[in-house]
C-alpha cells in the first residue's frame, strides 16, 4: 500500500511525523495517559492517547483530501502496536471547531485501513461542557490479555464522565 515514509521522533508524546507532497508536516502523537483508568490499574503503563496535529501548513488553509495520509496513519498505528502488542490507544474527537463526527468518519475509514482481524475497536460519545456529544474510542489488540477488563474500564469511564462524576 502506498503511504508517506514517516520518522519516530519518540519523546515523551511518542511522536511520530511525515510531510506530504504538498509540503504539510503532520504529526502523529501517542501520548501516556496513564491515569485514564486510575494509576493503580494493571494496564496504566500502556494507555495512550492518539492526536494528529497539522505541525506545518506552508498554504495557510485547509489541507484538503490526501489519498496517502490514511495509509501513513494506519501505518504508524500499527507500528506502534508493534512496540508492544498490549498497548492501549484512546481517541477522542476534538469538539473545539464543532466538527468532531466529521473527524470520527475520517478515523473510521482509517481504522478499516489497518485493523484486519488483529484489532478491535469500541466507540462511544462524552458529552462537552455544552451537552453537545462528541466521539471517543478504544483501540486495543484483540489478543490482549486484559481485554475484558479493558474494554470494561473503558465503558464505566464513559458512564462516570457523562454522569458528571
């Protein structure tokens, strides 16, 4: 499959990036969240946190469809779950523009990209300060040995958050 080549930068945010053809720089963070599920839990160390930032945009505007971007994130996603197969990945949609469901079909036709029968993914909605949902989601493997437990904690998270507790 065609993609960008892209760099481990690592760091503390697990960074990794690649520029397009048409000069955009993104970068693709996967940054420890390890109080997510509480610091006591068995699986703290691997929660992470997946963000894609535009860290340069020499056009100034939106950087528009690039048939090679969703490859290059898949790419980079299973690479991580390469580094460790019980890696946990949350995903939350931005709600700041009001645009997030836009941004959870463009990370759903990601994910089909790459998941194959090795990954499972659960999806849900937290509400904002405004009452307004707004997407999130689990990445796990689905050989991962805390998969219950995870998939579980991840769905009492959500009811606690959109209880307001």
């Amino acid at each position: 499959m065609l993609r960008y080549d892209y760099q481990w930068l690592g760091g503390p945010g697990n960074i990794y990036n690649f520029e397009t053809q048409s000069g955009i720089l993104y970068e693709v963070a996967l940054k420890k969240t390890d109080y997510l599920f509480g610091l006591n839990s068995p699986f703290s160390e691997q929660t992470f946190e997946f963000s894609i930032l535009v860290a340069h945009n020499p056009k100034k505007s939106n950087p528009g469809y690039d048939r090679l971007v969703a490859p290059t994130i898949s790419a980079i996603l299973i690479n991580f779950f390469e580094i460790n197969q019980e890696n946990i990945v949350i995903y939350i949609c931005d709600s700041a523009d009001r645009r997030p469901h836009l941004r959870k079909i463009k990370f759903d036709r990601w994910f089909d990209l790459f998941k194959g029968e090795n990954f499972l993914k659960i999806d849900d909605f937290i509400k904002d300060q405004s009452n307004e949902n707004y997407p999130v989601s689990l990445i796990i493997k689905r050989q991962n040995p805390n998969k219950i437990e995870i998939v579980t904690k991840f769905l009492e998270l959500i009811v606690r958050l959109n209880s307001g507790k």
